[in-house]
C-alpha cells in the first residue's frame, strides 16, 4: 500500500478487525481512537492515535501531515452526542447543521461528504472483511421453529416500512406483535427492553439495512455480546441480513449459540417467506 488508510475507530471489536487486516495486506493503518482503552491494538502493526474529544476538524489536518491516502469509519459512535454539541469541535458542529435531518442516515452522510471535501475518500470496511459477512441460510445454534419462523418473516415486512425512516435497524418481534424497535440506544439496550417486556422469554430479533444504504458505513453487526444479551433477555431466536451483515468472531458465536439454545439464520429481504428462513 502506497499511503496510509486511516481508520476513526468507535467501539467494539470491528476497528481491531479492520486494523488487522489492512496490516495483514502490507499497511500501517493509523487508528484515531474514539474508545477509552487502546491496549487492544497493541498488537497490530498500527499507530494508534486518542480521539476522545471528536475533534474532526484536527482529526483531518493530521491525516494530512501523515500523508493518509484513504480513511474507514468502523465501530459503534454513541449517536446522542449530536444533542451535546459542546462536546464536538467547530469543524463536525457545522458538518452538523448541515445534515436535512438528524436520523443516521442522514448524520452519517454530513460527516463523509465532509471529509471527502477535505480530499480523503472514505472506503467501505466490508471489502476487508469479506468472509465475515453472514450467508443466508442457518447460520449458528439449533434451527427456528415454525413460530420463529413467522416471527422473522414479520419482522422483516416491518423493517421494510421502518428502515427508510433511518431510526434503528432492528426490532423484536413475538407472537406477530412488536415488542420493541431499536432507536439510538443500539441493539443490545434495545434486546434488553425487549426482554423486561416478555418476562416469560420467547421473541425473535430481525436485523437488517435500508436499501440505500451507503455501506462504507454502519453495516449491520453481532457478535458475542449480541448472543450473550440475548441469553439473558431470554430471547431465542435472531435472523440477519445476509450478504449485508458483520458477525464478529464467528467460530465463538456458533459455540455460544449452541450452548445457549439459541438460533441464528441469514435472510434475504427480497424473499420474506418461511422456506427461505427455515433452510
């Protein structure tokens, strides 16, 4: 790689997972760390700089001093700070006011149209990671039962109507009846209020991405801690958005799912029937 690709890193372990890969291609990635702790990247061939304060406006004038050729926008950014405009610089306070509305995609969009005005094109992360995205088909953990089943299939129909909204990318369904739709808490709190709601367990979670999606960011993603949540919210079952999906250290997922009873499935929205999520 001739320049360095720039990498502003959120939470989760999806920014560890890019900086590797682009250093397993032959690059130096410099990371500017949103996260409290940067320890994890003291392993990859990466320099690591702290971004606590969102600071866009210094965050660009030294990709240029390191001669950044290309950067990637990867892991969880708390969305609420767009209502605490004290803690962002001048720089990403105009980005802002500039957006048509405050849902994501539109947020989302301000801030790259930004920075590409500033000459750094913004890649899409999911070129790195290609064997990371979910098929479709069953994926991990026992297979959904006949209920499940019709649970995702109605979930997906909501989604359809919900994500050109742009406010949340999944919801829970049980029963035919939606227990609860993720907004800017993400998807774990959401999982969690859903669980307080069907105190007797049960529930489906369907996650997808609106069709317009710019996937040079915010892709679907579960990991771990998605399985773990949904352990103790007592809910059994989730179906992704294949082809369109991050799952994070997938050999630990399949584990986890098969211990927890859970099931996990990839779907295609342009095929919302019981055949194709039972398969």
């Amino acid at each position: 790689m001739d320049k360095s690709i720039a990498i502003i890193a959120g939470d989760g372990a999806l920014p560890l997972l890019v900086a590797r890969r682009i250093s397993e291609r032959g690059g130096r990635p410099v990371v500017y760390a949103l996260r409290r702790e940067t320890g994890s990247f003291a392993g990859i061939p990466c320099v690591v700089k702290p971004f606590p304060s969102i600071d866009l406006g210094w965050a660009l004038s030294d990709m240029k001093a390191e001669g950044v050729g290309a950067l990637v926008l990867a892991g969880r950014v708390p969305k609420e700070l767009c209502f605490s405009p004290e803690k962002l610089d001048p720089v990403l306070q105009r980005v802002l006011k500039t957006a048509n509305a405050r849902d994501d995609h539109s947020l989302l969009a301000s801030v790259l149209s930004a920075v590409e005005k500033f000459g750094v094109p913004v890649i899409p992360y999911r070129d790195l990671i290609p064997d990371l995205l979910a098929r479709e088909g069953h994926l991990f953990g026992r297979k959904p039962n006949e209920r499940e089943q019709r649970d995702i299939v109605c979930g997906m129909n909501i989604l359809r109507v919900l994500l050109p909204l742009s406010f949340g990318q999944a919801l829970v369904t049980h029963e035919g009846a939606v227990v609860a739709v993720e907004a800017m808490e993400g998807t774990d709190e959401m999982i969690r209020r859903a669980g307080r709601i069907l105190r007797n367990g049960g529930g489906c979670v369907v996650k997808m991405m609106r069709r317009d999606q710019d996937e040079r960011y915010d892709l679907p993603t579960i990991g771990t801690t998605t399985l773990e949540v949904m352990r103790e919210s007592g809910i059994g079952c989730l179906a992704v958005e294949a082809g369109r999906t991050i799952v994070i250290e997938p050999e630990t997922c399949a584990t986890l799912a098969s211990g927890y009873g859970v099931s996990v499935v990839g779907v295609s929205p342009g095929d919302a029937t019981r055949s194709a999520v039972g398969s």
